[in-house]
C-alpha cells in the first residue's frame, strides 16, 4: 500500500471552481505518480471551512475517479490557514515511492516540494510595505528581508556624501543580516543595530546614501544571493525592476503622503519619539523626490508589478488582496 498526499487551492467557492481542481490535482497526482486508475483504492479529501458549495469526492466521481472508496470531510477554522484549499489523500493498493502533489497556493504549505518562491514589494516610505512583507513571509513561513534596513545600517555609519569613504567603509564594516525566528536582524561588525537605524535621523541618511551606485550594486548583490538560495518576500523600492526582475510575484504599494506620514507620525510617537507631523510630511515627499529621482534603480513600479493604493485599506485588506493575487496565480 502506498499513500500519497496532494492539495490544491481554487480562486472562489463555487462547484465549478471545485470540479476544475480536483480534476486536475488527481491527474497530475495520477501522471506524477504513474498511476493506473484502478490501482487507487480509496481516495480521502478535507476542504478548509470556507468551501461550501460543492463535495471533493462527487467531484473526483464526475471526474471519473468512480472505482475506489471516496470520502470528504470539513476541516475546522484555523487562524492564519491556508484559504480556499483543498488536500487529498490517494490509498494506492501497489508499494511505490509516493510523489506527493502540491497545486496553486498550496505549493506555498510545501515549498519541500514546490520549489522556492521571491516575492517582491516596492513602494515609497510609508506605504505599508514592510508589514505587509512581514505579515505575508510569516503567514508563508518564509523569509522576510527588509532592504530598507541595510540601506540605513549603511547610512548609520557613513558620511552619506563620501561615495568613495562609504566605499572604502563597506569593506572594513561587516555589514551582516542575520534571520533569528523569522526575523531580521541587522548587525555592523557583529553590533545589533536594528533598533538603532530606525531612527527618524537614519530616514533621509539612508535615501541619501542609497543613490551611489557603488552601494547599490553592493546591496543588491547581497539581496540577489539571499533571494537565490530561499523563499523570501523582500521589501524596498527596485525589488522588482532592478534587484529581481524576474521575481515570481511583484507588488508596488502606494498611499498618498499624508497618509503616510500620519502612520510614520503615530509610528514614532508610539515609540516615543517626540516629532512633528508637518516636518514628518516634508521629510517624505523629499525622499520621494530623492529615491525616485537617482540615475540607478530609482524608486519605480515594475511594469508587471500590481500596484496597490493603501491609502483607505486597512492592512488585513491590503494583505488579503495580495494572497488572493498570488493564490489565484501561482
Ligand atoms: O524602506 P526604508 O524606509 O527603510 O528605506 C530607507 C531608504 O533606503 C529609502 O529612502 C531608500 C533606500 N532604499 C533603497 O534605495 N532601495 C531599497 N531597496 C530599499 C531602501
């Protein structure tokens, strides 16, 4: 007897959608595996609690998979679940080394199996995009790397005009980011400075020292090689033009400035910080300015990349309609 596992997910909860999924799970399971179809002895589904319009096991019967014992159950909420999937089990009555198959969205329950996925999300400062990164890398459980960080790491030691001094610098400087848990943390000869470079002063430090070529390309060749060996969802401002341009996914976030200089506003003053929200919202729309004017890999929407205005979404709306786009395509 041989056991293989297969799951998949459908865009919407309608019959159709349902029918159109498991056909196809089961034939490439069937094709994977080098199944005759009366070697299936029994076939097990669950549907997460969101499927309600249709039965996986009629449609593995319509679909012609009418020999075996089928059989479908509910399976119960889970916070942070997997929308809209569907898992199979197939009882093959012969001893084989069993291919399990994962489809869709569900490639991301077994990235093992499915391969490594780089998700990219631009956007200017306040757009949402490293929550919306973090949030997205935990629920995928994959990587998070915040590009912004080693920008500001650099910026947090250097004379941000000195191209040549930076350079210079990033040799002596090791310049570390480390993942403990999931999450980043960014260290300067081994000195944990995360918390350090999200100081308000390090913002425009950053955009300024992020235009010298010399840095990017310096940047860029640690994120490419990070990215190269993982699945990762990285944040920053060329993700998907310049650094990964042939990211699986590409995303570019936006909000309008006032937007986002009050979530920087109640961002900082939560952490206590004393600022000023006008001298706040001065300070984005020059990095704006900044970032999306340098020579090199300017702050920029990728062509293909889903652009997203945050300004009146909430971030479980924003979040949500960045897996549905993934979901729907992967
Ligand atoms: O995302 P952030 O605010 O932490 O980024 C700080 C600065 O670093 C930003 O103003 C421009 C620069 N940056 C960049 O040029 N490219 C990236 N991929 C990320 C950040």
């Amino acid at each position: 007897m041989t056991v293989i596992r297969g799951a998949t997910t459908i865009p919407s909860d309608t019959p159709e959608e349902i029918r159109k999924a498991v056909k196809e799970l089961l034939e490439q399971i069937e094709s994977r595996n080098d199944l005759k179809r009366d070697e299936i002895v029994s076939l097990v589904f669950s549907s997460t609690s969101d499927i309600h319009s249709y039965y996986p096991a009629k449609a593995a019967r319509e679909a012609g998979f009418a020999s075996c014992s089928l059989f479908s159950a509910q399976e119960p909420e889970i916070d942070g679940g997997l929308p809209l999937c569907i898992r199979a089990m197939l009882f093959v009555g012969k001893n084989s080394d069993p291919k399990h198959v994962y489809l869709r969205g569900a490639k991301i329950l077994r990235k093992d199996i499915a391969g490594k996925i780089n998700i990219a999300i631009d956007g200017p400062a306040g757009s949402g995009k490293s929550t919306i990164a973090e949030m997205l890398a935990r629920d995928y459980n994959i990587l998070h790397l915040d590009t912004g960080a080693m920008y500001r790491a650099c910026a947090y030691k250097a004379d941000v005009e000195d191209e040549a001094a930076i350079v210079d610098l990033m040799k002596d400087v090791k310049l570390d980011v480390v993942f403990e848990s999931g999450a980043q943390k960014t260290l300067l000869d081994g000195v944990d400075v995360s918390e350090d470079i999200r100081k308000p002063a390090v913002s425009m430090a950053a955009s300024a020292v992020s235009k010298h070529p010399s840095v990017r390309m310096h940047m860029t060749e640690k994120q490419r090689e990070i990215a190269g060996k993982m699945s990762c969802v990285l944040d920053g401002r060329d993700i998907g033009t310049f650094v990964l341009p042939e990211a699986d996914f590409k995303f570019f976030l936006t909000a309008s400035p006032r937007v986002r200089a009050k979530r920087r506003y109640d961002e900082l003053v939560q952490k206590g910080y004393e600022v000023d929200f006008d001298e706040l919202l001065t300070e984005i729309v020059r990095r704006d300015e900044q970032d999306s004017t340098r020579a090199l890999a300017p702050l920029k929407r990728a062509d293909d990349a889903v652009e997203i205005d945050t300004s009146d979404k909430s971030i479980e709306e924003v979040l949500s309609e960045v897996k549905k786009h993934i979901q729907e395509n992967i």
